[in-house]
C-alpha cells in the first residue's frame, strides 16, 4: 500500500468516525483499531467527570489525526502545550499557592495512564513522562516548592507580555504572583526540544530542565525580577536581558503541497494550527472560508499542477495581503517611505471583512502586521511554551560570550584600525592628523620666527656694550627686552606646539583604547532565534543570529534597545559618541585638549551618518567573516 493510499483510507476513516458511534468494520478490517480507538475514547469522554483526567488524557484520535496528517504541527507536542498550561492553572491556586490536594491528584493519574495506546500517540508517552518527573519532584523537594514560591509577578512591560503570551491572557487581565508561578510551572512542566531558532543552547537547557529544575526556577525567578540573567565566567559577572522572542515554532517548517489540474490533493486548510492562526488573524470564522482563502493563495504561489514546497507562514502572508488587498511591494514600500507619505493613496477594499472602506496604504499596511502577528502568535502558542523558549534563547547569549571585544561583530563593522577605508579609524586618524599637520606647521612657524630674530637679538646684546652714549645704551636695552620678549614668546609657542604634536601622535592609540573599554558598557549581542536573513534550503542548518542592542548606559534591561534596523544602528552610535564626549574630555592625560577632543568627536559623529560609513560597515562585515560582500547594501 502507498502512502497516498494510507492517507486516503485515514482521511476516510475520520471523516466515518465522525458519522458514527460504534465500530462498523470486522477485527481484521485496515481501519478497526483505529475505529475502535475512537469508540473507546468516545464512550469514555461521555463519562468523564474529573477535570484532572480531562487535562491529563485529552486528545481525541481524531484530533491527533488532523494534527499529524498534513506535517504542519505534531499532535503530541500540542497536547504537551496545553496539558502544561492547563495544569498549572489548577495547581497553582488564584491567591498563588500550591494546591498539593490537586499535585497528588495528577500524579496518580499519570501513574496510571502514563504510556496512551494508540495510532499518533508515540509522542505523547516521553513527554507525559517528563510531567510525572517533575510533578513528583515538586511533591518530594521541598526547595523546589520554596523556589517555585519565590516567582512574583515582573515589572517590566516585557516580561508582563512574555507571561501573557504564555498563559493565554489578555492585556485586561492583571497579572498577580499567581500568573507568574502558573507562567513558571507550565515552563517546567512542557518538553523542551529542539526546533527553528534552537541550536547550541538547546542541549544545556535541556539538561537544566529536566535534570536541575531548581536553576530554571532560579532563572525565571531572575528573569521577571529583573530582566535579566546573570552568569559568572573567568571572574567577571556577564548579564543578558530577557530574551525578546520565543521563535517561530513550525511556522516556518517546509510543507509538501500536491496540486491536480482540477483539484488540490493536500487538504492543508484542514490542519487545525493553520484554521486557528487564520481565526485569530480575524479573516475566517469557519473551515469553508479558509479553504477559499488557502486554495487562492495556493493558486497564487504555484499557479501550475505537481509538487511544490511551501511553508505555512508564506500561506498565511498570501492570505492576509490578498484580505487587504495589498502586495509585498506595497509593504516594501510603505516600510521605506516616511510616515505619512501614502496618506494620499486611497485604495477600496472588496473584501468582506473590510466592507469595501476606503483606507491609506498605510493603514492598511499596519493593519496586516497586526494580523500577521496574531496569526503567528496563535500558531505558534499551539506547540511552544513562550517563557519556556525565551528562558532557552537567554541562555544562548551566553554561549557566544566574548570577553574581547575585538572578537565582537561591532568591532568589525566600525573600522578601528587606521587603514580601514570609511572606518572610524580611518576618521579619527584623519582628524588628528589633519590636527598634528596644523600644530606642526603652528611650531615651524614659531621655529623660523625664533631663529629670524635670535640674531638680532644677539646683535642687540653686541650694540648694548658697544654704546656710545647712555641715552644709546637704554634705547638698544628698551629694544632688546621687547625683542628678548617676543623670542621668549615664540620659543614657548614652539615648545607648546611640540608637546602638543607629540599627544597627538600618541592620541589614536590612546583614545581607541578608550573606545574599546567604553563599547562593551554600551552594546552588547544578544542571540535572536528570529534571524533568518539567510536563506537556506530545505534541510539546511540555518546560521545562528546575533542581535546588537545598545544599553544606553543603563543598568535596567527593559530601557535597553535592540538594534533591526540600519538607521537605529546609526542613531545608537551616534548617541554614543555624544555621551561619551564629556567622559573622554574629563580624562586628566587630556587636560588642556577639550576644544580639540570635541571637534574631533563631532566629526566621527558626522561620519557615522554617513552613506559611506554604512556601506564599508558591510564590506568590512562580509570580510571578517569570509563571506561575499552584500550587494547594493
């Protein structure tokens, strides 16, 4: 049997299940178990009276089914989702106690019915194991209970929507101490693993989960008291803030897609995560709506017949631009323009759920973002457990730690070296020199002018002994104290101008030393799981992404900005250099120099804006890590 034919006799086999209550097939007919699994399951749901058991043992076949049928989401991983969200909620009382009545509960439950039996329930059994080890060891160690009890609600507007997006609350909704131990529980309680975004942090995560439960809790405990986490490495503390994504979950997992010439075989506007982002996004209320949405949109990215690959987020970006009736250039577009710029534009929406209002680009731009997001969010939040996923991003920050900022992709991107071409350096050495080639001319000119008037001073001293006259004598004195006075002067401007030339050979070095102490107290890189500049093919391992933020100075995590686009990059830099300006000034080796230091910070800030500061950033990105420079940057 192929497996199109298996997937026929399954898809056959739900849609009869649904039709019937009993099992219609003999014992050694292809679809008895499964039929017969449905039964059971059925006729034991209508009995069920203990909310224990129907958080613990949900996932009807049939559900399971339609979760595995299509590859979009597996069905165990969703049924661990929810099982750990649902079960913090009821052991976790609502004025932030341990319900250990409901703790007990569980556990004999599980140890009852831990391995389900049955087609598409291989998933389950691993991590319905991971819930009863850690529900045994929250009821046995008393240290744990203590640190789960330490969890209190955050005070960054963050870590307050990290929790929401975990628990399913909306912002209405004030969040207690009681939210941040169910958030905190329901982390411990869902299966980690691996997918798009994890890589090198996973494997310790993992360990830490499930292995030293009481350093999860100590991290969150950190995490939503402060924003950040915190780790000791070579004697020098480093921190990371909380992270700010979760990952993209499967959203971006390749689908197999089959297309006839008078139908679509793979009947993906079936697959319950795809029906929900669409409900969520608010453009479908019913599977008959999104199949219309999902077959145009299929229509629209392979228009001819066979196989193609796709993956659900390019599925629900169709969907919403073709709601809106708008296109991928009109974003483009409205990203680069300036505010307001396609407030002119009016454009009339046919589709039902506009009412065919007139609206801007604009808005209509920013109305598919909030879609987007809500859409992807309801996907993702089926199979991930956010404050779970952003705990295992934080720790990735960490393992790229670099205690030489020289080893920073920063580093790369400003040219600090002398020679780099539209560098900083290139700048700064530049200033300085055109400043040294000013105060070497400065002291050639006192040179020559005290070397012109020193012999007509020695003449002067020669005429004062040879005088004539008295009255002589005191004119040739008069004019020789002024003349000694003036050569007394351009001998000092000469010595002033030396030691002045000689700082500022010494100045590059000096304040590049400066720069690279100060940089790491007002940037840092932080790993981002929503990187994916790179496009890669389907199997591929993508690069794992660094994102740079910049600190401000600040210690609070919450104030700290991270850095997507080019023009936050440059404005981060720049605002750099104008706070820093004072504390390179107040440095006691450059006393005397403060008019100079600030022009020649001035001018690395009016090089920083530059187009050719931006370009050659690139350039010297692609050569530091051997990759070929970025075309048209």
């Amino acid at each position: 049997m192929s497996p199109n034919d298996e997937e026929t006799i399954d898809r056959g086999a739900m849609k009869d299940d649904k039709k019937q209550g009993a099992i219609d097939v003999p014992p050694l007919h292809k679809e008895f178990f499964y039929k017969a699994l449905c039964f059971a399951f059925k006729n034991r749901e209508r009995g069920e009276e203990n909310p224990l058991e129907e958080i613990l043992l949900r996932g009807a076949p049939s559900e399971s089914l339609e979760y595995d049928l299509f590859g979009v989401q597996e069905s165990s991983v969703v049924h661990n989702a929810k099982k750990a969200r649902d079960l913090a909620f009821v052991l976790i009382a609502d004025d932030g106690s341990l319900r250990v009545d409901v703790l007990n509960g569980a556990i004999a439950i599980l140890q009852k019915s831990l391995y389900p039996i049955g087609p598409y329930y291989d998933g389950d059994a691993i991590r319905n194991e991971h819930i009863l080890k850690a529900l045994v060891s929250l009821h046995d160690n008393k240290g744990l209970r203590e640190l789960l009890m330490k969890v209190t609600k955050p005070s960054s507007h963050h870590a307050e929507k990290m929790l929401r997006d975990t628990l399913i609350i909306d912002a209405s909704t004030t969040l207690t101490d009681a939210h941040a131990r169910r958030a905190a529980l329901s982390a411990w309680l869902c299966f980690l693993r691996q997918n798009v975004g994890s890589c090198f942090a996973t494997a310790p995560a993992i360990i830490i989960q499930q292995e030293q439960p009481e350093n999860l809790l100590k991290d969150i405990v950190g995490l939503l008291a402060t924003g950040r986490m915190t780790r000791t490495f070579g004697g020098v503390e480093h921190s990371v803030p909380l992270s700010g994504s979760w990952g993209v979950a499967n959203i971006k997992k390749p689908v197999m897609i089959t297309k006839t010439e008078k139908d679509i075989a793979t009947e993906i506007w079936r697959a319950p995560g795809v029906l929900h982002a669409l409900r969520a996004a608010g453009v479908v209320d019913d599977q008959r709506r999104c199949k219309g949405l999902i077959v145009t949109a299929i229509q629209g990215i392979h228009p001819e017949g066979g196989t193609f690959w796709t993956t659900t987020e390019t599925l629900i970006r169709k969907v919403l631009l073709e709601d809106l009736g708008i296109t991928e250039k009109d974003l483009a577009d409205n990203k680069k323009a300036p505010q307001g710029m396609f407030e002119i534009h009016k454009v009339s929406i046919s589709s039902k759920a506009n009412n065919a209002k007139k609206k801007s680009k604009t808005a209509l731009c920013g109305e598919y973002h909030e879609k987007y997001e809500a859409a992807t969010k309801a996907f993702n939040i089926l199979t991930d457990n956010p404050l779970l996923k952003a705990w295992e991003y934080t720790i990735a920050s960490f393992c790229d730690t670099k205690t030489d900022f020289s080893r920073w992709n920063l580093y790369s991107s400003l040219g600090l070296e002398e020679d780099s071409p539209g560098g900083i350096g290139e700048c700064l050495y530049n200033k300085i020199k055109e400043k040294l080639d000013e105060v070497n001319r400065e002291s050639n000119e006192y040179h020559e002018q005290y070397n012109a008037l020193f012999p007509h001073v020695k003449q002067l001293e020669v005429r004062i002994k040879h005088a004539k006259t008295e009255q002589d004598a005191q004119w040739i004195r008069s004019e020789y104290k002024r003349s000694v006075g003036e050569l007394n002067n351009y001998q000092a401007g000469r010595d002033e101008a030396h030691q002045r030339a000689k700082l500022y050979a010494e100045l590059f070095n000096f304040i590049i030393s400066k720069l690279l102490e100060m940089f790491p107290q007002y940037f840092q890189e932080v790993y981002d799981a929503d990187i994916h500049d790179v496009k890669t093919g389907l199997y591929d391992d993508s690069p794992a992404g660094f994102r740079l933020l910049y600190k401000h100075g600040r210690t609070d995590a919450s104030l700290w900005t991270h850095i997507y686009e080019e023009d936050v990059f440059i404005d981060s830099l720049a605002s750099f250099f104008v706070v820093i300006e004072n504390d390179i000034i107040g440095m006691p080796e450059l006393e005397g120099f403060e008019r100079d230091i600030s022009e020649i910070i001035t001018s690395i800030v009016m090089h920083v804006k530059t187009t050719e500061f931006l370009e050659s950033a690139f350039y010297r990105m692609a050569i530091a890590h051997n990759v070929s420079p970025v075309e048209d940057p």
